[in-house]
C-alpha cells in the first residue's frame, strides 16, 4: 500500500511537471511577439490616458488634477506618436480604439464627479502608472527591436514621474478631506 501511494504520488508530481512545462512552452512568446504585444498594450493605454485626461478636463474640481491632465494629453500624444512611426517602420498598424475594460473604466468614472471624481481619476492614475512602469522596463530591457527599446527607455522616467505626481496629488486631496484640511494658513488661523 506505501508502494502504491508513493507511486500514486510520483506519478501526480510527474503530471503536475509535465503541465507546468506545457504551460511554459504555451505562454512562452518569442521576442517579436513580444515586441508587438507590447506595442498593442502602449498604444491602447496612450489612448486610454488621453480619453481620461480628456475626461478629467471637464469633470475635475481641482485645478491640480486638470493640470495633470493637460499633461497627460500632451505627453501621451507625444508618445502615441512616436510609437506610430515605429509602427510603421515595423509594418504594424496600431489599435484604432481603446479595448473594453478601458471603456467600462470611462464610463465608470463619467457617472461620477466633484471630489469624487477627482479622487477616482488619480488613483487609476497611480496604479495604471505602476503597471505601464513594469511594462516599460520589461520592453527596455527585454525588447527586441532596437527602436522599440529606445522607445521603451525614453519613455520609462516620463511615466515613473507621473505616478510621482499623482502619488503628490492623492497625498494633497487626503490632507485636504482631514478634519480642518485645506491650505496651511486656514489651519493655522484655526488653532490660534
């Protein structure tokens, strides 16, 4: 019976091996498929930036937050277009429209507004910021295509300072909705 069992066992390890390394092989994807996927998810997420900050230009209450997405329409334009000439040299042609879940996030974010809104807008900011970081030094250090990675690095420390700024505006919007928040001086005449 022990015999059995460890056989049973041996046999379970070899398949669950065995599966791991199908699945390896299956989501293992050449360089240039890569390259393309990464193009794909750049390109919908420059769109994706510039419909939300175009959004938050007309919904936003804080004058920080419209700045921050006039900079975000300005710098994800810019990108956006950079990455449309490499595409072409590359003979790919880029994603006309932002996919599905970027949508459902639009429409999610156009119900609201005021603070609301703002509070919402910059904290997609923040985590859609982290996860094009990772995505750009993967590109910039795994990349195949020489442009692509040019791109990839040229772009990094433009993104990292972005989830920066908004990681300022969030801390800036908390501190106002604490009791007594605001500017510095209506606290200080406060506590006189």
């Amino acid at each position: 019976n022990t015999n059995n069992q460890n056989t049973t066992q041996q046999n379970n390890r070899n398949n669950t091996n065995r599966q791991n390394n199908q699945m390896m092989m299956m989501t293992k994807l050449t360089a240039e498929e890569m390259d393309r996927k990464f193009m794909m998810e750049a390109a919908m997420g420059n769109m994706a930036e510039i419909q939300l900050a175009q959004l938050a230009m007309r919904k936003a209450s804080d004058a920080d937050v419209k700045n921050f997405a006039q900079m975000m329409i300005d710098h994800h334009t810019d990108a956006q277009n950079n990455l449309r000439q490499i595409a072409q040299r590359m003979g790919m042609t880029l994603p006309a429209d932002v996919g599905p879940n970027h949508k459902a996030v639009m429409d999610g974010l156009n119900d609201m507004s005021g603070m609301n809104f703002d509070m919402a807008y910059i904290k997609l900011q923040m985590s859609d910021h982290a996860a094009m970081a990772d995505m750009y030094k993967m590109q910039g250090k795994s990349g195949r295509d020489r442009d692509l990675k040019d791109y990839a690095r040229r772009t990094l420390p433009v993104v990292e300072n972005h989830w920066q700024m908004t990681k300022s505006i969030d801390n800036k919007m908390h501190r106002m909705m604490m009791p007594g928040g605001g500017n510095m001086n209506t606290n200080m005449r406060n506590n006189r």
